[in-house]
C-alpha cells in the first residue's frame, strides 16, 4: 500500500470510528459507512441498507446516484432472479465482499442484474459487502462504477479491512433511539402488484413518511420489498419484519397477499415492542442462539447455577459461554455487560422487555 493508499485507509477508519460515538439511527450509520468506504473505494452510485437479521429484508438506509426507478427491478432481482453476488448468498460467505467483474470473469452480461439495470448507466463494475457480526447479517452495501473502471484488489482489501469499524458504527446505532418507542397504532396499507398503494387507513401518511428514505415515492420502498418478498413465497402466506424510519422509530410490519389474483397485498405497520428489538440487539455482537439465550438470562439476574439448570446445562459450560460473550461485547463483567446492552444502548426501557422473555 503506497502512502496515499494508507492516508485513505487511515482517514476511512478513522470516520468510522469517530461515527461510532455519536451515530444515533440506522440512517447515520448507513451515511457514515458510505462516506468512510468513499475514501478507499470511489464510486458513482451507493446504496447501504441495514436489515433485518432474520429475514435479510432491507429495514432502511440511504441510497445516492441510483435513480428512484431502479428500485423494483434491482429489488426483483435480488428476490428472484438467479445471479451473481447474490446478498444472501454474501451473507454465508467466508467473504462478504465481492466485486461483479470478478465473480463474471470480466463479462458482466453474465449477469442479470448487469443486463437488466446498469447495462443501460454504462457500470464497468459493482462492488457489494454483506456487513456481518457472527452469522447475523446486519447491513447491505452495493457500491456501482460507470467510469470504466473496475475495482481493484487494493479497493477491495480497504473495503474488507474496514467491516470491523463499520460493524460497531451499525451497532452503535442499533440500540439508539431518538424517540420513545410508544405506540402509534397500526395502520393498513393496501399495494396492488405494481407497487401502487391501493387504500390506506387513517394515520398512514405520517408512519409511511417517516419510512420513506431520499429515492422513494409514494411507497416506500422498504415496505415494496417487503410485498414483493410476501408474493413470491410459496412456502408461507404472511411475513413480518422489521423496519426503522428516519425518526429512529423502529416499526413491525405484517405483509400478507389478499385472496384472489389481482396482486394485492396487505401491509400491517406497528410500532416495534422491546421484545422485538432485544433479539437484533444480541444479535449484533455476533452471539450464538446459546450465548444469546444465557444473555438474556443473566439480564433477567440469574447466577451461573441458576441459568445451568434453566439450559440443562453444566455449570462449566455457563462459564465457558459467559467467557465468549464477554469477548464478543468487549466487556469484563456481567454488569459492564447490561449497561453495554442497556444503558449504553439507551435501552433501559428494554428492561422489563427482557425480564419478560
């Protein structure tokens, strides 16, 4: 790495480690990650999305040099077409980046995302990260250049080198709120199969507009993703997920097709419980399903003896998983542990949310 490759990499890390202190939605991450990866990897158009860890559905980002139209068919795309650098697909990755002109071998019309939507911007290559913590997928980036040139094996190195970085900016915004989770009552949206809203209930303008991000039109197009996911899924009727509105609102949503073959669906949008979030929270420092359930545990207050005959479990192998956990959040303590998860995450209204799981 010359001196002006490692005075990029530098300032990239540095911004990410700086945002990592003061990013308060999910939002701020994604602009934050998108301006520190600018620093070692120029593009002309991004998009970093974070998601949500159990379906991998976009739940809100920011998105800039791609034009609002490009929406539905990169989205289609994603959900249903076979092709390269798939997200899901990055996500059970020992690598989570990869870049288009390498996975084709050079001949980009290999792919049908190639084809169908930057054929016609002039792209010469498309870098995509897949941001992780343990097998949990926390955030998406695509990243398109049109300038005839293709990523190199430098870019693509400061890219990976900076997903640690990236991956505690994403946490640090996870846990923020900037306003109380209180209930704003659910409000219905129908969407027909182009992605029109049909019908809405009363109250739906403002809950959409808060979820809205700078691309969108009327509907936003988390929620397009979300319907578009609901109809091509042969193996149940009805999905939930979660998104999170430019407020730091987080919201539930119920998708569900309407009887008949007209294309309708159903969306259901809700205020997101504690309940709901405890699970993405954990999730983020990378835990286990094991770790996380002791976790919880031991927020509820039980000893090593006590959270042992809860899991079935020898006391040895409580101790050997609290050990892992604390590596994993970067603490000592089991006290330093709740205040990284709660108080540090201004999540001390998740508490009876815990206690309750």
């Amino acid at each position: 790495m010359g001196r002006a490759g490692i005075e990029s990499f530098t300032t990239a890390r540095d911004l990410l480690v700086q945002a990592s202190s003061r990013v308060t939605t999910g939002e701020d991450a994604c602009t934050e990650i998108a301006r520190a990866f600018a620093e070692v990897a120029r593009c002309d158009a991004a998009a970093v999305m974070t998601t949500d860890p159990e379906t991998h559905l976009p739940a809100g980002g920011i998105v800039s040099g791609f034009d609002s139209s490009a929406c539905v068919p990169f989205w289609d795309n994603e959900l249903l077409d076979p092709d390269f650098n798939k997200f899901n697909a990055l996500a059970r990755s020992i690598d989570p980046v990869a870049t288009l002109a390498e996975a084709t071998d050079g001949d980009l019309a290999r792919s049908p995302r190639y084809q169908k939507l930057y054929a016609a911007a002039g792209a010469s290559d498309e870098l995509r990260v897949a941001f992780l913590a343990g097998s949990s997928c926390l955030a998406i980036g695509a990243f398109l250049r049109t300038d005839g040139e293709v990523y190199s094996a430098t870019e693509v190195r400061d890219v990976r080198n900076l997903l640690v970085p990236a991956g505690n900016v994403l946490r640090q915004a996870l846990g923020c709120t900037s306003e109380p989770l209180t209930a704003h009552g659910p409000v219905v949206v129908l969407i027909d199969a182009d992605g029109r809203i049909r019908s809405r209930s009363e109250g739906a303008d403002e809950v959409l507009d808060d979820l809205r991000i700078r691309v969108d039109d009327d509907l936003p197009g988390t929620i397009m993703v979300a319907a578009a996911r609901a109809r091509s899924n042969r193996s149940s009727t009805r999905l939930t997920t979660r998104l999170r509105g430019r407020s730091g609102r987080w919201a539930r949503i119920h998708v569900a097709p309407m009887e008949g073959d007209d294309g309708i669906v159903s969306v259901t949008v809700d205020a997101a419980r504690p309940g709901d979030l405890v699970p993405i929270l954990l999730d983020s420092y990378g835990l286990t399903a094991r770790e996380a359930d002791i976790s919880l545990l031991l927020c509820q207050g039980l000893g090593t003896k006590e959270m042992a005959a809860e899991l079935s479990i020898s006391v040895h192998t409580v101790r050997d998983h609290l050990k892992a956990i604390f590596d994993k959040a970067g603490v000592n303590s089991r006290g330093e542990l709740v205040a990284q998860l709660f108080s540090n995450h201004v999540l001390s209204q998740f508490h009876h949310a815990v206690a309750t799981l």
